[in-house]
C-alpha cells in the first residue's frame, strides 16, 4: 500500500474514532439536549455525500472513514430524534 494511502487511513480512522465518545454517551445516558439537531442531520447528509464521493472516485480510505462515520453519526441523531 503507498504512503498516500496509508496517511488517508490514518486520518479515516481517527476522524471515525472521534465521533465514537458522543454516541457512547447518549446511549448510556439517554440524554441529546445539548446537541444540535441541526448539527448532527447536516453532518449525517455530508458524509452521504462523501460516501458517494468516495464511491464515485474509488477512493478507499474516503469509503471506510464514511461509511463508518455514517453509522456513527446517524445512530446519533436516531438518539437525537428520539430522546430530544
């Protein structure tokens, strides 16, 4: 794998690894009230984006980090919606 590769994985994975501490936190405590709903669903609708961007430019490290990411900040604003 080339250098370029091997530092789009690094930044994919700690970008994806970021997001994992707020959806820990609204699953065990239930509680959404200091996010922003607005945040988090135009968060949710850029990754999209670069997932198909990703998709598009068959770009590796761009697909991982965001379809991970995708999960991550969805499940996010899913407990957002629900909880408030």
């Amino acid at each position: 794998m080339n250098p370029v590769t091997l530092i789009g994985l690094a930044a994919a994975t700690l970008t994806t690894v970021a997001t994992f501490p707020q959806v820990i936190k609204s699953w065990r405590t239930k509680k959404t009230d200091d996010i922003s709903l607005l945040m988090y669903a135009t968060l949710t609708v850029g990754v999209i984006l670069w997932l198909v961007y990703g998709t598009l430019i068959r770009d590796l490290p761009v697909i991982l980090a965001n379809a991970f990411t995708f999960i991550i900040v969805a499940s996010v604003l899913g407990l957002k919606i629900k909880y408030g």
